[in-house]
C-alpha cells in the first residue's frame, strides 16, 4: 500500500478518535487525571503506535518524518496522549536498535501493539539538566544487578510494563535496564501534582536491592548515556512535533472564538489588534512546523547530508527543533487565552488548559536552556 494512503488513513482514524472519544471527554479527564486505558490501546489498533517499528513485529515501518505528522494530529486533541505515546515508541526504538532478540520479542510486539506501555528513566531528584551525574547503581551480581536508586518525573510511571533505567554500573560508567512492572525490589513512589499533563502519570520510581537478569540489559554495560542521548535526538523532535498539534489547535479555538464574540458591537476578527495576533500565531506555527518536519526527515534519512556529515549538526537541528516549536507552542497557547478574554480563563473554554500543558514542553526531554547549549556548542 502507498505510504500516503497508510497516513491518510491514520489521520482520518485520529480525527475519527479525536472528536468523538478524546475532545468531548478532555476537561473531565483532566480534572479527574483520568488517563482512558482503552483508548491507548485502540492507538495500538489503528497503527499509531507501530508507525516506525519492525514489521515483523507488527510495526510499519513508515519514514520518521510520517509518524511525526501523525503524531502532531493526535496532540491537536490530546497533548498527554501524544506524549505517553511519543515515549512508549521512544522506548520501543531503544529496544529495536540495542535489544536482543529475546528482549525485541519480550517487548516489541506488546508495545507496538499498545498491550504495554513504555516508560524513559533518566531524571533523578538532583540530575535533571546534569542528567550524567545520576546517582542510582546497578551492582553486578549473581545472574544479573542489583539496582539501588530513585528516578524522578516519569511519565506513565505506573502505567507500564517496561521501564528503560539509566544506572551508574561503575565510576564513569552508566547502563541501561529494562526493568519490568513488578520486578523484585521496585515500587512506585508519590504521584506528582502537577500544572498540566493530568491525566499523564508522572511519578517516582524507587529500587531497593531491585534484581534485574543479565538478560534485561539493554545493549551492552556502559553504553547507557549513548543510548539515552541518541533516544532522546529523536524524543526532541517528537515532543516538538507535540508542540505544534497543541498550537494549531490553540489557533484553530482562537479563530472560531473571533468569529462570533462581539465587543463595540463589531466581531473581535474585524479589530487588527486580534487580526495581527491572529496572523502571528498563524505564522510561527507553521515556521516551527516546518523546522520539525526537517528535522524529523533528516533523522529519518540517513543518507542525508547532514546525517552524514555531522552528527552534531543534526543533534542541533533536533534541539532547534525542540526548543522553536515548544516557545511557540507557550506563547501562542497564551495568547489563545488572551483572545478569549475572562473565559478564555476558565476550563470550559479549553484554552486555559492547552496553555497549562504548552509549560511542561519547555522543560521535558531537555530543558529549553540546555536545547540552546546544544545549539551554541554546534555553531
Ligand atoms: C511533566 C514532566 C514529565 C517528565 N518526564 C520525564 C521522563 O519520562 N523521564 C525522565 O527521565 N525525566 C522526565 N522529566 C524530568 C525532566 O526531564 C527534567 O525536569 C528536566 O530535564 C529538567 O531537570 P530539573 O527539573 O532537575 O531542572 P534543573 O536541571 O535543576 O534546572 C532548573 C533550571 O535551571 C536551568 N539550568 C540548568 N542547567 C543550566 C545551565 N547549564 N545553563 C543554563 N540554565 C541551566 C534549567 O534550564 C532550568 O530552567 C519530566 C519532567 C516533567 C515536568
């Protein structure tokens, strides 16, 4: 089947999902943080979620630049579905690029298929930005390690079967685990309360004497921080990607909003105040969707000359990427609400929670101080 068709299709099931099951349920779901299990899985069903993964574990194996399109839709009515999303097929590639065989078939299937959820642990209470001075250990021992430590902010902590942990297994060492829900040693700890991203999950992860096989490993001892570096080039540009639904859609209220509010008796569209708002958050949402989409396609391709050239530059483009599209995103999700006025204030109006939620892009995967790090330390 022609890939085109393949996301057409997709579009239209999101749309399908979208409208009638996440909109109509969005502010009682955020305020209950009630995260719709099923509806995860239906993602599975439609093919979302094994957009980028292995056929022959069920996945598509479409362009990168395909799934951060669709992924761009499902955010315009769901940020927080977007991102557990964005971080289970985050994790589903680590395991596709540095698992074992028994590990892709443990794993692949469930996550492609939206059985399972994935969870990204790197955070740790005083390693946020400095996220190489984690403290958690993996201690080598009989048959496998022995993970001591804690992780801070994980999404869908709770919510999954597999979390990759990032442990120091020597000095100057760090590895990755895939610790199963449940493993010996491994509990949840307090739930955050958060600003936005409610019906998201964020939670700590505590291990005490936590045993993990030596086959739970994810690639080899030491390559820990290389994969999770690598993991999150990609996670930068999907979180952007996020950003970008999340504008649209604040723009797309904003328009409707203009179109039949009245003050001095004249529509707010007809006042070049709103006009010229309007037409800014027109514009910057498309720029920051257009240096998505680059980014997105030089990741996808190789062969591309800046894959190929210089893995920094392409690392700086996935952080401009990053940091252009979440600005935005705040800034035209405030300005939603700014057009809306007093109600634009309130929940029913939608608007005060996409803006809610635009905050947290800023500071995930990469704090957008550290994106410009990356960025200056490439020019
Ligand atoms: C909703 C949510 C979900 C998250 N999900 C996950 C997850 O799934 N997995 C995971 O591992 N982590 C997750 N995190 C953690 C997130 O990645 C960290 O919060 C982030 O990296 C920032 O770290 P920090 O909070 O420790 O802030 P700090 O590093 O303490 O930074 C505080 C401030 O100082 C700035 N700063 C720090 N260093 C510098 C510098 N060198 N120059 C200039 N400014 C600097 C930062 O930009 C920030 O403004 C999540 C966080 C949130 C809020």
């Amino acid at each position: 089947m022609e890939n085109s068709f393949v996301i057409q299709e997709l579009v239209k099931q999101i749309d399908r999902l979208g409208k009638e099951v996440i909109w109509p349920a969005a502010i009682e779901a955020d305020e209950e943080e009630k995260f719709d299990r099923k509806l995860f899985s239906q993602l599975g069903e439609i093919g979302l979620l094994g957009m980028v993964g292995a056929e022959e574990y069920g996945g598509s194996n479409l362009n990168y630049s395909d799934y951060v399109s669709v992924l761009e839709r499902l955010a315009y009515y769901s940020l927080p579905y977007a991102v557990t999303a964005s971080v289970s097929i985050m994790v589903q590639k680590m395991i596709e690029d540095a698992g074992s065989e028994a590990q892709k078939k443990q794993y692949l299937e469930k996550l492609i298929s939206g059985e399972m959820i994935g969870s990204f642990a790197l955070s740790e209470s005083h390693s946020g930005s400095d996220a190489a001075a984690l403290k958690t250990t993996a201690k080598k021992v009989s048959g496998g390690f022995e993970l001591q430590g804690s992780k801070m902010w994980i999404t869908s902590g709770g919510l999954s079967g597999v979390y990759v942990v990032m442990a120091r297994t020597g000095e100057k060492e760090i590895s990755a685990f895939l610790v199963p829900d449940g493993a010996p040693g491994f509990t949840l700890g307090k739930k955050e309360k958060k600003m936005g991203w409610k019906l998201s999950p964020t939670r700590e992860l505590i291990f005490q004497n936590c045993f993990v096989s030596e086959t739970q490993l994810l690639g080899k001892v030491g390559e820990g921080f290389k994969l999770a570096l690598s993991a999150l080039n990609k996670g930068r540009v999907t979180i952007g990607a996020v950003a970008v639904g999340l504008s649209q859609m604040a723009l797309d209220l904003s328009l409707a909003f203009s179109k039949e509010r009245k003050q001095f008796n004249t529509l707010l569209n007809q006042f070049q105040g709103i006009q010229f708002m309007l037409a800014d958050m027109a514009t910057e949402t498309y720029a920051a969707r257009a240096l998505v989409m680059q980014a997105a396609q030089a990741l996808g391709n190789p062969q591309s000359s800046l894959s190929q050239k210089n893995a920094s530059a392409l690392t700086a483009l996935c952080s401009m990427a990053k940091l252009k599209a979440t600005d935005v995103g705040m800034q035209v999700t405030t300005d939603a609400v700014q057009i809306h006025g007093g109600v634009g204030y309130t929940s029913e109006y939608h608007v005060e929670r996409l803006m809610r939620d635009a905050k947290a892009l800023q500071i995930v995967e990469g704090t957008n101080q550290i994106q410009r790090m990356v960025i200056a330390r490439n020019l």
